[in-house]
C-alpha cells in the first residue's frame, strides 16, 4: 500500500493494519522528512487519544491529514506505533 498526497509517497508498505476502513502503515514506512509535528488531539471511545501530522509537500501544508495513536488502549493495541491519514491522502496499492 502506498500513501500518496501532492505527488509524494508519503508511506509505502506492504503491511498495514485495517481499522474501520482506513490503513495503518507501520511509523516506520512513513517518510519522516513530509511530518511536521501537530498540537491537535483527539479522543475515540475505543482506541483512545489520537495526535496528529501535518503533512508538508513542496510547499503546501495538509493540516492534520495524518493521525496515529502513541498509547492506544488495548482494544486497538494492533495499531500502536502505526500511523494513518485522510485529508485527500490517497491511500492505493
């Protein structure tokens, strides 16, 4: 699978993780030098608190477009240290 925004590959890797629809790629498969480090945060009732990415590509910021979950609560553990993204991120094979 592959991450694609901007006409950069964010992420590629052949092991992701489905949750409710949307592929976790492992922390590591993600191109760090596109990460810009977000304050937002929010709360799933199963999964726990999520933190965020911006993505930033030749110039033009994705506000938020990637989220991960650093310490997620045992029902989601499959996804820890994995990272996902939304925001016009086209995630193909």
């Amino acid at each position: 699978m592959k991450a694609i925004w901007n006409g950069q590959t964010i992420a590629e890797s052949n092991d992701t993780v489905v949750v409710e629809n949307n592929h976790y790629f492992p922390k590591e498969s993600v191109n760090p030098e596109f990460l810009a480090d977000s304050q937002t945060h929010t709360t799933c009732p199963w999964k726990g608190l999520a933190s965020y990415y911006s993505l930033a590509v030749d110039g033009k910021t994705n506000t938020d477009a990637a989220w991960y979950y650093p310490d997620p609560k045992s029902a989601a553990n499959q996804i820890k240290d994995r990272v996902a993204f939304w925001k016009g991120v086209q995630v193909v094979e």
